[in-house]
C-alpha cells in the first residue's frame, strides 16, 4: 500500500516501529559495551526481537491499529527495565528513558498513550524503588513519591501538550479544510456566473425572439379569444336548448316508468288469473273425466237392454208361434168336434174357448210386439244420441286437455311476461336515475357554460391588457440585454 494513502495513525505507528527497532539495537550494543554476559544479550535480542517482530507484524498488517500504540509503548518500557536490570551498575540515565518514552509518545499528539506510558514508567519507578541495590544506585537519597511526582507533572504536562496541540492541529485543519472549501465554492461560484452569464445571453438572445412570437401569438389569441367569445354564445343557447329537450325526456321518462309500473301490476294479475283459469280447467277436466266415465257406463247399460229387449222380442215371437199353433189345434178340434155330432159339442166349446184364449194370446203377442219395437226404436235412438254424447264427451276431453296445455303454456308466458316487466322496469328505474343524473350534468353543466362565457369575456379584457404589457416587456428586454452585454465584458477580465 502506497504511504500516501494510509492513515496518519498508521504511519504514526510505522515511525515508532522504526525506533522501537532502533532502542532495541541500541540497548544491544550498549550491552555489548558495558561486557554484559552474552546469555543477557541473547535473551533481550531474542524478546525484544519477538516483541518487535510482532508490533511490526500488525502495524503493517493494519491488526488493531487503534492499540498498537499502547502496544508500542509497553514494549519500550520492558526493553527500558531490561536493560536498567540487566546492567551490573546501572546509571540513572538509563532510567531516564522512562521520560523519552513519554516524550516519544507525543509524537501521536494523543494524550491517552502519554498517560498510560506515565502509568507504566510509574510502575517501572515502583519496581526499581522497591529492589535494595537497585534503589541504592538509581534513587540514593529521593523519596518515592517525589519520583512519583516528577513522572506526575512530566506526564500531566505531555498529555496536556499533547492535547492541545491535536485540538489545535485539528483546528488547523478544519480552517485548511473550511479555507479550501471556501476557495472551491468561491471557483465553482465564478464558473458557474460565467456559465450563467453565458447561459443568459444565449437566454436573453433566444427570449427576444420569444417575446416577439409571444407579441404575435398575443395578438392572434385575443383575436381567437374574440372568435371564441362568439362560439361559446352560440353553445350556451345550444346548451340551454339540449337541458329543455333533457327536461321534455325526463317527463317521457317518467311517464314510461309509470306505464312499466302499471305494466308489473297487469303482469301480476294476469298471473294470478291464470293462475286461477288453470285450477277451474282441472276441476272441468275431472268433471268432464267424470261424465266421460258415466256416459261409457249408461252405453254399457244401454246396450245391456238392448240386448234383453231383443231377447223379449224372441219371447214375444215364441208365444206367437204358440198363439198360432194353439188356434190350429182348436181348429183342428172344432173340425173335429163337427165330426163327432153331439159327443164333440163339449169338445167344440173347449175348442172354441182355447181358439179365443190364441186370439187374444196373439193379439197380445202382437201388441207387445209393437210396444217392444217402439221401445228398441227409442233404444236405438237413445243408443245414438249417448254415442253422440260419448263422441261429444272424449271431444270435450280431449279439448279439455288442450285448454289446460294451452292455460299451462300462458301461464308460462305470463311468468316470462312478468319476469320481462320486472327487467323492464328496474332498466326504467335505472333509465330514470341516469337521467335525472344527466339532467343534473347539463344543468351544471349550462351554469358551467355560462361561467366560462362570463370568463372568456373576462380573460379577452385581460388579452388586451396583456398585449399591452408584452410590448412594455420587449423594450425592458432591450434594456436586460445591455445589461447582459455589460456583465459580459466585466466576467472577460477576470
């Protein structure tokens, strides 16, 4: 990663590792110098390397780089305890390294790792003060606590420098930042009122020919504003004429709604009637059924004592046979009683007597006769007359069931009837209420016509002042475009 790009943190971070680098070479050679044991030197070469190794690892690795810092500052202060403790005589210039720790932790200009390396030198203090021969050679006749209070004001003072100058470098570069950023708009200000003033010479150039088409256009507006006015009249009489003819259909509406209405009533009524017709045509069809049946009943009966009055007629027939030969037996025994003299008058009376008992039989026989054929002729005419009455009957019947068909199939019609007057009467109700809708409409909307003539009036009054406006606008165009031409020449010499 480029140097440039990274974070004045990090390459903070990257200045202290160097030096920490450079504390640890310098802490080895100053070993090698005083004859320390080699085992010291290699021991501190090899922690401090590891520990050097590992700040160096994550400053260039950017792990933890808000932490490395204290990281850094922990590492100077143990390599700074290793060497006052490793040295056989150390000197209290050794242990001064504690204050340039804290003097080399104001370079982050950040008074939190001041503090916390003031902590750690405190804790070093403590350490060193606290070891007899250590004490007996770094701190012979000072007291803990004014060492305490120098490491105090030496890191309140750096913390406090340290503050300071970040609020101060900060403030710096908040007025850099405000100054730049001033300077910028300040650029973009001068080149955005030269692309203005050339944008509104171009404007300018290009609105004088507007003004001129809009003088023309003005005038041809008021001109057709003038034309309008007179149409508008004209649609307003058209418009008052078409909400009459509204009014004229509302009434013709209104009538057809009744007359559906009365229609619905006629429908209901004619349902109901033939609904009636078709319960009184059962009742006739039965009792038609019901007389049919009689009438094939008084046929059989009929026929019945037709055929008894023929089997009398034989009867009546046998005992005119018998009348017949009766008298010619009593014939044959008159003869015969002639025959005798006086020994058959006894026998002639009888004869006699039994020849006028066949007299009279057959004189009865024949009366009966012609009584039974009066009777078989009125049979046979009551025969006819119940054929005919039968015949008449299963006609009837037979009409019967058409005339029920044909109730059955009005009463169907008059359910389609009524169901077509129930639509036809709820489209009229609709019918009704959208034209009262549209009555409504043209009503508002002749008022409405009426507004816009008092309007269009009003706004052709208005063209005409118009028109003399835009001629006052052209000539201070005249004037904006000297102007322009000014500010031109005073944005060329800068």
């Amino acid at each position: 990663m480029d140097v440039s790009t990274l974070s004045e943190l990090n390459k903070r971070n990257r200045l202290f590792i160097k030096i920490l680098w450079g504390m640890l070479a310098l802490g080895i050679v100053t070993d090698f110098a005083i004859g320390l044991d080699i085992q010291m030197i290699l021991m501190l070469a090899g922690l401090g390397s590891v520990a050097c190794g590992i700040a160096t690892f994550m400053t260039y690795r950017q792990i933890g780089v808000p932490y490395i810092k204290y990281f850094v500052a922990s590492i100077i202060t143990l390599i700074v305890l290793f060497l006052i403790v490793s040295d056989p005589k150390p000197i209290i210039s050794t242990y001064f390294l504690v204050y340039v720790n804290l003097a080399l932790m104001t370079l982050y200009q950040d008074h939190k790792p001041i503090i916390f390396n003031g902590i750690l030198g405190a804790a070093v203090s403590t350490y060193l003060f606290m070891v007899p021969s250590l004490r007996e050679q770094l701190f012979p006749s000072e007291s803990l606590v004014y060492i305490y209070l120098y490491l105090a004001f030496a890191t309140a003072a750096l913390a406090f420098s340290a503050k300071f100058s970040k609020k101060l470098q900060q403030q710096v570069v908040k007025e850099q930042e405000e100054t730049l950023v001033a300077k910028n708009t300040a650029d973009a200000l001068l080149e955005k009122l030269k692309g203005s003033i050339l944008m509104l010479n171009e404007f300018s150039e290009r609105q004088q020919e507007n003004v001129r088409v809009t003088g023309n256009i003005s005038k041809e507006v008021t001109h057709t504003f003038s034309e309008m006015a007179v149409a508008i009249e004209r649609q307003t009489g058209n418009v008052m004429n078409v909400s009459e003819t509204t009014h004229i259909i509302k009434d013709d509406v209104k009538e057809l709604l009744d007359g559906t209405t009365q229609l619905q009533q006629y429908s209901v009524d004619n349902a109901a009637l033939t609904e009636q017709s078709s319960t009184q045509m059962e009742i006739l069809s039965s009792e038609v059924e019901s007389v049919r049946q009689i009438i094939v009943h008084t046929v059989e009966i009929m026929e019945l004592l037709n055929k008894e009055n023929e089997r009398v007629s034989s009867i009546v027939g046998t005992i005119s046979d018998i009348s017949e030969q009766t008298n010619l037996l009593a014939l044959n025994a008159a003869i015969e009683a002639a025959r005798a003299g006086e020994h058959g008058q006894g026998f002639a009376v009888v004869s006699n007597e039994v020849r006028k008992l066949a007299t009279s039989s057959r004189n009865a026989a024949n009366e009966i006769d012609g009584i039974l054929s009066g009777i078989r002729s009125q049979i046979n005419a009551v025969d006819v007359q119940v054929q005919r009455g039968q015949t008449a009957v299963t006609e009837s019947s037979k009409v019967s069931q058409e005339v029920r068909q044909l109730i059955s199939s009005i009463n169907e019609n008059a359910d389609r009837v009524k169901v077509h007057s129930n639509i036809v009467g709820n489209s009229a109700n609709r019918l009704h209420e959208r034209q009262l809708g549209i009555s409504d409409d043209i009503t508002n909307i002749a008022a409405t016509t009426q507004q816009n003539m008092a309007a269009v009036e009003e706004v052709y009054g208005s063209m005409e002042t118009q028109d003399h406006k835009i001629g006052t606008i052209v000539e201070d165009y005249i004037k904006l475009d000297q102007l322009i031409s000014e500010l031109k020449q005073l944005v060329s010499t800068h």
